[in-house]
C-alpha cells in the first residue's frame, strides 16, 4: 500500500502502473482485470456480455502501449467501430477471480484489422474465453469506411502484428 | 512495457500491480480508472450511471488493501448490498480520461457502513463527483440483515476509518 | 399473439404497444420492465446500478408520452444531463420480476428538473426502491447551462408536472 | 393513453402488453426495443455490446411466449448458458430508433440449442445485426452440462423450432 505523504510525483507513478500490461514473446499484449459484483450475473459467474467491455478495454490498452491513443483519434475523426465478432466461452469466471486478457492483431487487410483474444488465469494455465474481432477505419464526419488507415496509425500496427522474435 | 521473457514469478508480480490504489493522508483510498468506449454514451462523456460500477470496484479494492476479500465474505453467507447512495456530478468526464475514484469510510452504525466518494483528476485539482453510499451487512441465507459484524470484519473497517495520523 | 401471418400494420402496431405505460391519477408515469439476466448480480437480485438505466428509460418515455423526443432535442443542440441522484433501496428485485418504475416530475426551477421515482410492484402494493434525479437543460455546443427551457420543452413540462385532477 | 383514473386492472393489462411480440410467418419471433442513452457510446450510435443484452431479453420473452419461465427454471437448477456467440454489425443503430430483435431457434443438438438472431427496423427493411447463440443446458448443482434436456422443457423448444406451416 502506498503511503501516507503521496506526492505528485506519486500519483503520476499511480497513473503510469495502470499500465499493468504488456507483450509476451509470442506477442500476446495482456491486460489483466479483477471480477467485480457488477460484472456477474445470477449465477455469480461473470455475464457472457460483460467480456465485450473487457476486450474493448485491453485492445484500447494494446494500442496506447504503442503511442496510440484511441481517444485522441476518434476526436480527429477517426473511428474504429467493430464489424464482426465471435466468442467461445470454455470455463466460466467467478466473482473475485483476476484474469488475464490477451489480445493479438492477427491480421490487417486493408483497413480491416483482426484481434485474436484469449482469456486465460494470469499464470495462463486456464483458458476461458476465446475470441475474434474485425475493426473497420471509419471517418466520422462522412460516416464512411475510409479507403486507407492514416500512416501514424498503420506504422503502429505493423509493430503490433510483428511477433517478437526470439 | 515489460519483457519478451516473462516468467511467471512477473506475471504474478503483474497481478500485484492491480492494486494500484492506496491510502493518502486524509485517509482517502485511491483507485484509477481510463474511461473506454463503453463508459460513454451519446455527448461523449462518461454516462451517470457507470460511476456506480467504478464506486463498487473501489470499494471491493479499499477492502481488499485490509485483507477482506468480499468474493470470499459472499461465499461464507456475508453480503454488504447498497441501501442508500446519493451523488452529485460536478463536472463531466471525457473519454481517455484517466480518473482517481477516492473512497472513505465516513462511519459505521452498527451494521451499516457509510462511505464518502470523491472522483477527480489524478492530481486532485479537478472534481467530478461528489457521493456517499450506505451499505448494510446481510445474512445471505436467512435474507436479514445482521446484528453485528463478524469480528474480523469490524476490526479491518476500524482500520479503515481511522484516519492515518500525521 | 403469435399469429402466423403478420402484416406491415401489425408490426406497426407492435411497435405501438411499446408505449406499454401512461399516467395514473396521483401524476405518476408508469413504465414496467421484466428483469432478464443481464440486469442481477451474483446474487440472484437486480444489481443496484441498474435502477438508473430503468429510470433513464422511464423519464424518456414519460417525456415522449408528451411529444418530446429526447434524442431530436439532443439533436438539436439540448441535452439534459443528470446533476444530483439519490436512492433509497427498500427491498431487492429477483430476477422474472416484472417491476413499475413510476415517475413524476416534481419541480422545475429554472432549468433544473425534479424528478420522484418510485419503484414498485405492478400492483403498486410492494415498493423497492425510491429516488430523485435532477436534470439541467445544457447546450451541446457551448457545453454550457442554458439560461432558460426551450418554450416548446417547458410547456411540455407544466403539463408532466401538474397532477391531473380528480 | 395516459387516462387520469386507471384502475389496478389497467395496470394488469399494461402489464400484459409488455408481451408486445409473436411470431410471424417465417418463425422470427420479435421484440422490440427503444434505443436510451445507456445504450449508446461516444458515436452517437448503439455500443457494440449492448446488442447481447437485447438478444438476451429477446430469448427468454420467446422461451415465455411458450409457456418457459426461465427464472423458474433457474430457481430448479436448470442454466442455459451461452457458449458461443457471433455477430455481424452490418449498419449501426442511432439513439432514439426503435428496432426489433428477431430470433429463432435453428436447430438442437441434444443439449445444445442454436439460434438465429437478426436485428432490423420495425417494417423489416433495414437490417442492422445478423448473429448466432449456442446455449447449453447445465445443472446448476453439479456444474455439469445435462444429458438430456427436460422433456417440458424440450417439448416446448420443439414448438419453437417448427416452422409455422402456411
């Protein structure tokens, strides 16, 4: 626990453990989250929707590791909606469980990006979920799928989809 | 960002970074969150009623720092629901932002607990939201509320509202 | 129901029962919602925070039985964000339930809204959960407190908060 | 609408309409729903996850229309979890739209039941959401999918699954 005269400076550090994630050697980016009460349902396992949220929160993650701020795109009108999407939940989560998200960009075609998911414990024994999702590069002001991604963006993509060599 | 060469010992030592939050000097607990897409809606701000989730996941976090992990209080029969909540928004939340959800004990009477929020900027100078919550302690079989806390319960909450002294 | 052979009318006329709610003679609107899954948590009761997307609901509607419609106004430049809330929670809701959220407008002052909530049984014999919600008429462009209603919104709004007489 | 003196049996009745759905000639059976702030993001536009909890709502309103209440068939032990899941987002869905979720139940192998989701606009014109949901039944005691589903339960789903002749 942190102590008791946080300075700036600390709190900026508190900021910057946020993130708690990052790139394994077979490129996996990992995000990791804790079951919360709101995140159940009835059956004090975690609701099947509720791990859309959690992959939206570890692909965001993904890209800001990289220099990509989801945020400061879409207000320079750029937008990476998702298009498709399929799950296969193996195991359930219970509430209190920590796990880990792991997000990969298997493939860009075009302006088509594909994420691999995996929803695994943190020591990645367990595998939960499994997961695929397509984003498409849309321009907001025409509301129109756009015909290439801005450089900035693909240049930080190419680093995201290169598997880390050994 | 971290290694290519992970082991589990560092993907454990990921875990232990969840608990990026901790206790300042005027006894506030502090846990920060990014606001992602599905925060949101329409005026792309944070929606009102998303504050209760991050409110919840400080709460269970502001537990956990005392050794009182609320997954396993549930388990054994003990649940503490929501009773009464009030807040007010000072100012709104844009997306990408990154907010400190600050949480207090304010007071326990008998088996009701009292928690102060406060939601700003990471180096406090902006406010958001003001709240307060009252939780009661349940007996999950009997659907009753208690008539006292256990033991280990009430001495980790005395930790808790103890302000750190200086 | 579950006629084989619907017609374009009888879509239409589907999409019109959706106003499944109206004022009763004490001033409340009356919206009913079952609860599905998504909306309990692990123990088996509506999660607390969910009340607030049923409210949101309930005021939307109650202001469309009015010919206000929120998402043209937010169109138009209005939006009516939420400033204050609070909630006392009586009794938990299972999930099956079919619940009455009722609301009423209770004051206008300026540009701020009451709003009373009660939650109920549809029998109005079982209450679950009380609440008040303040709004402020905001404009979208400046990001700022508008100084006074739209005349067309404001007399909509004498009419919601006069109770009817009997 | 909005009569100043309903009776408790107005209420009941608008209870009943909740029921605001059936099936047409082609087996869909439909549920409407009204797009609210909460269900929207940043975009304006409804957030991608938001669609499973309709497809949810739509699923057990069809299990009712037969006669299935699936809260009473949880409180007996009975689950029917998702364990598969995929959709296309074909055109995005705008606040304040009414759509209609139109499911069908494709097939059932053994205790696996597959359906067929599409989400348009009342009329049928547009299309918005094509998506399938594999469900498994699961007793909620052991933890372990069934053998075989109950024979209320399976007599009912047949019903589903028939086609209305012409």
């Amino acid at each position: 626990m942190l102590e008791n005269d946080r300075t700036q400076a600390e709190l900026a550090a508190a900021g910057a453990i946020q993130n708690r994630s990052g790139m394994d050697s077979e490129g996996w980016f990992e995000y990791l989250v804790r079951v919360y009460p709101h995140h159940t349902d009835y059956s004090g396992m975690v609701w099947h929707g509720t791990y859309l949220a959690w992959m939206e929160e570890a692909r965001v993650e993904s890209l800001r590791s990289l220099g990509i701020e989801y945020a400061e795109w879409v207000a320079q009108g750029l937008e990476l909606p998702v298009v498709q999407l399929s799950l296969r939940y193996h195991r359930s989560v219970k509430m209190g469980q920590l796990v880990a998200i792991r997000t990969r960009m298997a493939a860009s075609e075009g302006v088509r990006l594909l994420w691999d998911y995996e929803i695994r414990s943190p020591d990645t024994q367990e595998l939960y979920v499994t997961a695929q999702v397509t984003l498409v590069g849309v321009d907001r002001d025409k509301g129109k799928i756009i015909r290439q991604l801005p450089p900035a963006l693909k240049e930080a993509l190419t680093r995201l989809s290169v598997k880390p060599s050994t």
